[in-house]
C-alpha cells in the first residue's frame, strides 16, 4: 500500500525538531560532553517515587475526571489563589466535577496544544516569541494556523512595542514564556503590564507559558506573590514578574504550568492550567477527546509532592549559570538568563560561522549544544543546557569558549 499518499498535509507540514539530530548525535558517541538537554540532571525525591508506587498498589489506576484528580485541582487552586489572587471557583467531587478554572494536564504540552485547538481556526493567528520554544511553531501548523514571529532579539524580551505591529484582525493570542526557553530570559513586571495592556486593547488573550516558574534566580523574583503562598509549601516570598499576577487578570490571561521541570519529572506528564472559566471548559472538552486525563498515579503522588523546596537546586543552577557565563562573556555576548536551564550566546561575528557550523565544530571536539537555528528564524546564537554534571558542563564550556576565542 502507498502509505505516504495517505498521510494529511498537517502532518507533512511538521517538521522533525532539530534538538533531536544534534541529541542523536549525542548518543551514538560514547564519551562526548552532552549540552543538548532540556531536562534536570537530579532525580525525583524518593518520597514523591514512594508515593507514585502506592498509589499503583492501592489501584488508583483508572481515568480520573477530564479535569484532573479534585485533591489535585484543589491544591492548585489554592496555590494559584496565594500565588496570583485568582478565585479558580468551586471543585465538585470525582463523581460530579463541577466547571473551574484550573485543569490538571499531561505536561505543559498538553495544555498548549489543546489551548491552540480551542483558539485557532484555519488562518487564525498567534503571536510567539522569536527565539520560541520548539512547539509553539508547529501547534500553530497542527491547526492550519499561522504562528506570527515576534523578534525579541537581542535582548530576548517580547514587549508591548515589539508585538503592537503584528496584531492583525486575525490574531486570537499572545504567548510569553518567561523564564523563556531557549535564552532564560524574564519579562519585567513593566512589560508583563504592558503587553497585558496592550492585549485587553486589541481583544487578544494572553497565554504565560510559566513552566520554568520555579526556576527563576535569586535577582529575577522581584514579585511578591498575592497571599500567603508560603504557607502551601516552600515556595520562597518572592517569584519571577508573570502578567497573570494584575489585578483582574484571570479574565484575560491564560496561566500554563508543569511539575516536570521543577521536581525533575519531565516523563510523568504532568501540567496545569488556568484562566477564564469559560476557555478552561472548552480546554476540558479538547482533553476529553485527546489525552483524556493526565496519569492517575501520577497525579495522586504529585499531591503531596506539589510545593516540597526546591530552592537548594535552583541555586545550584544558579551557581552554573555565574561559571558558565563569566567565561563565556569573555569571548561574546550573552544575555544574563534569570531562570530555566540554558544560556543562549551568540556566536561571534568574526568566526563567520552559523549557529549549525558552531555546533558541528564543537560536535567534532565532543561537545554536543544546540544552534539558535532550531529555536529561531536566525542561526546566530547556541543553546547550551546547565541541566550537566558540574564537571562535564566546566570542560564543554571550555571547549565552546576556546572555539569562540580561536
Ligand atoms: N514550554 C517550554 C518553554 C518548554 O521548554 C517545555 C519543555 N522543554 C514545554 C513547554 C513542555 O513541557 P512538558 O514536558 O511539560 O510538556
């Protein structure tokens, strides 16, 4: 059979992301210094295993509602209630769940994807940021719709002012990232403000992609939370700016958040989102026919784990970041990253090389990061992940340093 004639444009229209070339490389040669990951190098905290392994024995393994888990959905309610001073309504029981504005998801993937289904009809636009997170592109393909490119670049910040000329009658959203994947760059709370200005004017939601929320650095909280979040759980006084954090704002604003990056558990699958109760319903009726609920098990271990301090990592990331950067500052520019697990330099004018050419030559010496190529329209800059042993990141940095300086 022609299987090939059979497959939809949406799909042909994917592409394969580039991590995966540049990662497989990793992989087939013993030895190199692997800078290409996107996930924490720690593991889950033994209680957290310990209560995912109970709640397999104590048979919690059938679906959960479309909307997660209630305990669940209570617990981040009441987060999102200290954290953002949002009210996410009543939670019914299992047998009788009631409309909120909180939904558990698989991953933050999962929220994103069904957010675009329930936004975007063929031809409708979405404002992304330029460097994006690899997903935010092609959802927008998944459903015939366009992602319109806003170029943050140099300073890796989407403002007000950047995103104002692209609003068309056919955009239906805003997406800011922040911490941002791939240049860990944190919005201001001036700009969270702004864009959510600008976004009421124009009649546009605004989608935070928060999932790097508790990897912000020590100098980038500069956010009190609304209430007492502190009293949830060790969630430290202070968090990363987020426009979800305005008065008023879970009327127009569409908060999506995950555990996998914060508790070191990217293969659990797990994520959240909030914001207008009536998108929340249609997001929960996209999830009832797509990934139907996030992992039974899963989401009952995560109950108790939600909250449990993860500050000592953060600053070990943190203490990456200061050595990665000040050499690396020495032989080129790079934006100070305020969370997440990356830097993004660029790679020197004078080499005359792209992003890809970078990589490749750093490839030959045994060291595997990421061109700017895969995450952008421009190939200037590389990704290199903090998520590595002390060691391994010191000696990669070495090399990426010695190749820019030559
Ligand atoms: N958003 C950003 C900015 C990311 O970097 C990632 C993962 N790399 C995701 C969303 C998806 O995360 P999840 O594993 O929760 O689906």
């Amino acid at each position: 059979m022609d299987i090939d004639r059979l497959i939809a444009h949406r799909s042909r229209a994917l592409d394969w992301s580039g991590i995966r070339r540049f990662s497989a490389l990793a992989r087939s040669r013993p030895g190199v210094i692997n800078l290409s990951i996107g996930q924490p190098d720690f593991a889950v905290d033994p209680r957290v295993k310990a209560a995912a392994v109970e709640a397999i024995l104590a048979d919690r393994n059938g679906y959960t509602p479309n909307q997660g888990v209630p305990e669940l959905q209570e617990a981040l309610a009441a987060v999102i209630r200290a954290d953002l001073g949002w009210d996410c309504g009543v939670i019914g029981p299992a047998s009788t769940p009631t409309p909120s504005s909180v939904i558990v998801t698989t991953g933050t993937s999962g929220a994103l994807t069904n957010a675009y289904m329930a936004l975007l009809n063929p031809g409708d636009e979405i404002i992304i940021p330029d460097p994006y997170f690899v997903l935010y592109p092609q959802a927008a393909t998944l459903c015939d719709a366009r992602a319109v490119l806003c170029d943050t670049y140099p300073d890796f910040v989407m403002t007000a002012q950047r995103v104002e000329p692209l609003i068309t009658p056919r955009t239906k959203a805003v997406l800011l990232n922040t911490p941002g994947n791939p240049t860990g760059a944190v919005a201001s709370s001036e700009h969270c403000a702004q864009l959510l200005d600008l976004c009421r004017r124009r009649n546009v939601l605004l989608i935070s992609d928060e999932i790097y929320d508790e990897f912000t650095f020590a100098q980038a909280r500069t956010e009190r939370p609304a209430g007492d979040l502190a009293a949830l759980g060790a969630f430290g006084l202070t968090r990363c700016p987020s426009p979800a954090r305005l008065p008023d704002a879970q009327r127009d604003v569409l908060v999506v958040r995950g555990f996998g990056k914060t508790y070191g558990m990217t293969g659990w699958r797990l994520g959240y989102v909030a914001g207008p109760t009536r998108l929340i319903e249609e997001l929960t009726k996209i999830q009832q026919y797509t990934y139907v609920c996030a992992p039974t098990p899963l989401q009952w271990a995560m109950l108790g784990a939600f909250g449990t301090d993860v500050s000592a990592t953060v600053a070990r990331y943190q203490a990456r970041r200061d050595r990665a950067l000040e050499r690396l500052r020495r032989v080129t520019d790079v934006v100070t990253p305020g969370g997440a697990f990356y830097v993004f330099p660029r790679v020197p004018e004078r080499l005359g090389m792209s992003g890809r050419e970078f990589c490749e030559a750093a490839a030959a010496r045994g060291v595997v990061i990421i061109p700017g190529g895969v995450f952008s329209t421009r190939d200037t800059h590389v990704r290199i992940s903090l998520a590595a042993p002390d060691g391994d990141l010191d000696r990669g940095i070495d090399t990426v340093v010695s190749l820019m300086g030559a």
